[in-house]
C-alpha cells in the first residue's frame, strides 16, 4: 500500500472519521482507522458500540501507487496529521506491521493493527432515501437534542424521536421534566417510520452536518439509520423500545398567555438564578415567576442561606389572562429560549400546576413544554 | 452604608480582588470580600493563606451617601456583578444584616457575614519601596514561574527566588529537572535581599500586572512580600528555608553550540514528542537529539509500542563543535522554547551527560537549563 495525499484533504475527512472512534473499548482494533486503499479511492472506516463512518476519499491529490488494506491506530495518526505542517504526505506500508508516514523532513512510522481483527461494518443498503435538507436536519437536533435524559434511568429517553407519516415528521425529546417538540413537512416516497436516535449519535452528527450543505439522504431500519452525507455514511444505532406517547401531557388550554423579548427575559432568568436554590431531585435552580395585576411580570428567587433576587421584566406585547404565580427549573427555561432563533417568544400557562409551553413567533413548527415544581 | 457606582468600574476592581478569595478554607469569613466605605473612598480586601489583596475605588462615577463597613460573600456578588447589564448599580445596607444591590429592573438582597469577624490584614509599611517596571516583573514571572517544581516534596522549589545585590536582580526557578535563569540591572536605594514567592502567587500577580503599565513598587520583609499597583495592593507570604545554590549545577565550558530557528525546532519537537515514551519517573515524554557530522540535527522517539518518529531539523547559522546525541524530557525544550521572544534560539552542550542551555538572541538576560536522561 502506497499513495500521497494532500494533508488538508486527508486531516479534513480523518477528522469526521475521528468522531467514530471510540474513547474506551474492550475490542482494541477500533481503536484504529481502517484504510481500504483501491485503484481510484480511499476508504476510511471507525466504528464503536453506538456510530460506525466511512469516508470515500477521491481528492484530485490523492495518488495511488500500490493498492492495500492496514488497520493504523486512529489517534496518533490523527495527532500527527495535526501536527505536520507540508502539504505532500506520504504512506507507504513496509514490512507489513509498519506504515512509514513521509512530509517534508519528518519520518513516522507506526506500528499496524491486524487488518483482518477489524470487524465486518454492515451499512444499511443504499436504496430508497428518506432526504433530508442538511440545514432542516441541524436545527432540528439543536432544537430538541438538549432536551433528552441524560440519565440512563429510562433509556429510551436518552434519543429523540423521529415519527414519519402523513408527509409530517414529529421530532420530540424529552427527560420528563421538560419537552420540546419539531413538526415539519416533508415530502417523501418512504413509507412510515418511528425510531429513538440515540443522543450522543445526534451530536456526533451535528458537528458533521457543519461542514456539509447538501440534502441528506436517510436510510432506515428497524435497528439502525443511516445519514450519507454525499462522499459521507454515518450510521448509528437505534434505542429499543416504545417511546412514550407525548401528547397527552400537552395542555390544549391556555388561559394566559405572556409575550417577552427573548433576550430580556433570558437575562432576567439568569440573575435571579445566580442566588436561587437547588431543586433537591434535578440539582438545578428552582425560579419563580409571577404575573402581576398591572402585566409586569416578576421573576424571583428565595434563598434562605444567601438571599433573594427579584427581577421585573415587561411584556413585549399585550398580556391575556388573569394573574398567575409558577415555579420551575430556570434551567429548562434557559436552554429551551437559546435554541430559537426568535427574537420574540411567548410564554402560555393552562394553570399554576400544569406544564406550560414556549413558542417564538418566527419558530412557528417548534414548541417546548417545562412542568412546574409546587411552591410552599 | 450606602452608595452608588458603574458597573464597569466596581466590576473590574472587583475581578482583581476576586484573585485574593480561597477556593477551600476552614475561616468562611474569607469567602467575603470586605468593603470599607470612606467619606471619599471604598477599600475592597481579600484574602486567604498565601496571599492579600486590597484595592482602592475612588472612581469619578463612586458617589458615597452613607459610609460603613460590611463583609459580603464574594463569588455571589461577582456573579451579580457579571450579569448586571445597566451602568448604574447602588449598594445600601439594611437590617444590618442585609445588602441590597439594586440595578435598573433588578434587585438583589445578599445576607451578610459578620465584618468583626473579618481578620486584620496586616499590610506591610509602605516605605522605601524597590521600583520595578511592571512590564519587566511580567517577563521574570512568564520566563521563570513555569519551571518551579509542582509537587511540594521540596518546597521551596514551589517558588521563584528573587535574589538583589550589587544593582543586579538574580531571578531563578527549578523543579530539579531544568532551570530557568533571569539576571537583570535595576537600580534601587534598597539593600540586598533574597526571596522566594510561591509560584501561585505569582501566576496570580501575573493577571494583575496584565491591566497595568506603570511602575510596581515593592515592600519586602523577611516573611511577606507586598507589591503596590497605583491603588493596587498585593502582599503575598514567602517561602520558608534557603533556596539551593543553582550556580554549581551550571556548566561553564560549552563545546557544542547549534542555532536554530525557533518555530522550526519547536514543531520538530512537538511532532517528534506524539510517539515518544513516557519517562518513569516525571511522565514526561523523552526524545532523542543528535547532531550529525553533517550538521543536520535529528531529532527522534522510539516507542516499542507505537512506532518511531524522526524529523531533520537544518541548524540557523554555524553549529560549533563535534557531533552529540543527548536525550531528555521534549515537554522542557518546549516550555523553554516558548518562553522566549527571540526568533532565533542556540543550544549550548556541556557534553552528553551534563546538563545543555538554551540562550535566544533577543533575550540577553535569559537563560534555561535541561537535565538530559542517560539513553540505553
């Protein structure tokens, strides 16, 4: 196995192939990359328990001169690629066990895995795409990604849902104190479907999806999904299991409704928190916030080793409703009003005990849901 | 009390009063900041067990309706103090016990520590100070306070020593392992001393001295050393016990002399470094370098496990003497190298066994010293 390579293009892909890598296995041969190197293209391969990539590398710089298969431990190969600073690279397998890495005046020469311990990567059959525009697909795991359990007390809490049917695609996640829900219309050929993508898998995802500016094409299966990515297949894992049916928590009643300037209110939620208590179950600070008779809004907090913060915020628009006082985690309020892009969002309350719901006026297919916690 | 400031104003003052608070202490007092508020002025101290910090706002925008002293908790209020966006902020004690801050829409009330509580800071007589510049005692501590020793097996190598005498200031750090040494002339009406300041203290000064350009003035006992930023004090306690002689450890005769240019050989180093072995006994990665007889310096690593790395490196200028091969630990050469502002640096060999210096050709008054490690 001989070729060269331009260490951009190469340090470029390697760094998507890096994020199927895993952080600790017992199965030490994924601690490499797999290179499969043909007459006229590259792959390189990582997988782990949950994410398992392929990267086709076709760069006009690469040049072949001898075909091969080596399994090269992934990080320090990644490291030194950071860190060479020419643009010609060179890999040559020599002696079998070693790759000799030449740029400029620097010589690596790394030590191989067996090639043929790499486990066998089954990606799903390249047929029949749900697509998806890549865009869509970031805001969407922005969205409602943060607002998955990170506890693995109920597993199939820890993805989101996506349900297809209808030309509709609900996205919801949830941890059980706190909800956000994306609806969107999307035309496909496909059938129905209804997976739990794990978390982990969806950042992972994200951060590919940067780079990337194209449709995505999806290809499901009862097991797994698989993302390509043009040159790019990044499949993951699915969670097992029924994902809890949702919305029948969600009011259908809201008798108030409050308009705020979503930096104003964030700004205001994050003072008051700075002294606000602990909620014994969740760790996070419980604030209070208050409709006043004369539409200003109070937001508070009571902390009897420390002190108290009180701040006013005012309406961004008319108020509906009658007055109202809820408690609840400030920070479900705080990461669910950063992830619209709105500049105007609306609290709607169906009560002092029920869930309410936030939604932005230029976020209209999106809506998160945070339950109160009762105040003495 | 009662008073009113810009945020910005107190905010900044408060960053660097911040530094002087514990991060762990059996007194909870020093988890406050104490405020002496003046006719004219407001003191602001903290401090733990290795160093004081007070500071004096007199600021044009400090308006003082009612003067007092108080103990409020320090991280709090800075957090405050962070999140307000308005200018004007106003501070007034009430029930004793008790501060309100209150700025634009938000109030906050803070329960207060007992002031008589607070320990007397006993700040050393400003008299007869040694003038330093402050952009010179900013270099001594970033050319130096890297190489004291972390772990306190012995330690008055946790220190920097500040030795003055005959119109020249001798600055050295070691950890045992490599030496860093910085001789300057400064002129002072003071007598001879010899210090060691903790190296924490140090890095904490170090912040300080970033926001100022004037002259420091330093008061110095046998067991504190206080600096004086305009309306910045910062006394910080000194290392008990004799600072080893470093002289005796430092070569005299040098045959080898190799010039480099110093981004070339730091990147050579830090490639070389990703496959080195760890050393036993500091973790520290150990590289190899040797000059060739045709004064082409290689620079390599081997690693049984990993694989090897070799990287040229073409000497700047005329190299002196025979040809070497020395090996040590690469994180020294590059902390070293870093510390310089010079382009071009130039090794100086004692011999394969001896310790080797480094010396840049912009920095006169600095020098490092590596230990090398005996190659199998």
């Amino acid at each position: 196995m001989i070729f060269t390579i331009d260490r951009d293009a190469l340090l470029n892909q390697l760094l998507i192939i890096q994020k199927g890598l895993p952080n600790k296995t017992p199965l030490p041969i994924l601690y490499a990359i797999k290179f499969d190197v043909y007459e006229d293209y590259l792959l390189m391969t990582s997988s782990n328990t949950d994410v398992a990539i392929q990267v086709m590398v076709d760069d006009a710089t690469l040049k072949i001169i001898k075909t091969g298969h080596v399994a090269i431990p992934g990080r320090y190969l990644i490291d030194i690629m950071r860190k060479i600073t020419s643009h010609h690279v060179e890999f040559a397998l020599i002696e079998d066990k070693l790759i000799v890495i030449k740029a400029d005046r620097s010589e690596f020469k790394l030590r191989l895995m067996d090639v043929e311990d790499y486990p066998e990567v089954d990606f799903l059959d390249l047929d029949d795409p749900v697509v998806l525009d890549s865009q869509l697909l970031k805001s969407i795991i922005r969205e409602t990604n943060f607002a998955t359990a990170s506890s693995e007390k109920r597993p199939i809490l820890t993805g989101v849902n996506f349900k297809y049917r209808d030309d509709s695609l609900y996205c919801v996640a949830t941890d059980s104190y706190r909800l956000s829900q994306k609806n969107v219309k999307i035309r496909t050929n496909n059938t129905t479907f209804d997976i739990v993508v794990p978390n982990k898998s969806l950042d992972e995802l994200s951060k590919i999806l940067d780079g990337f500016q194209e449709d995505v094409d999806v290809f499901i299966n009862p097991n797994k999904v698989l993302f390509r990515m043009n040159k790019i297949l990044f499949q993951t894992r699915l969670l097992e299991g029924t994902y809890p049916d949702t919305m029948r928590i969600i009011p259908t009643e809201f008798p108030v409704s409050i308009p705020f300037n979503k930096e104003d209110l964030l700004a205001g939620v994050e003072r008051v928190s700075l002294l606000s208590p602990k909620d014994r179950d969740t760790n996070y600070n419980i604030i209070k916030l208050a409709l006043r008779a004369d539409h200003v809004v109070e937001i508070s907090s009571t902390n009897s080793e420390v002190g108290d913060a009180l701040e006013e915020v005012i309406p961004a628009g008319d108020v509906i409703g009658p007055i109202i006082r809820i408690a609840f985690s400030s920070r479900y309020l705080v990461e669910a009003l950063k992830s619209f892009t709105s500049p105007e969002v609306t609290l709607h309350f169906a009560g002092e005990v029920k869930p309410f719901v936030i939604k932005g006026d230029r976020d209209p297919d999106l809506m998160h849901l945070i339950l109160p916690v009762r105040i003495d």
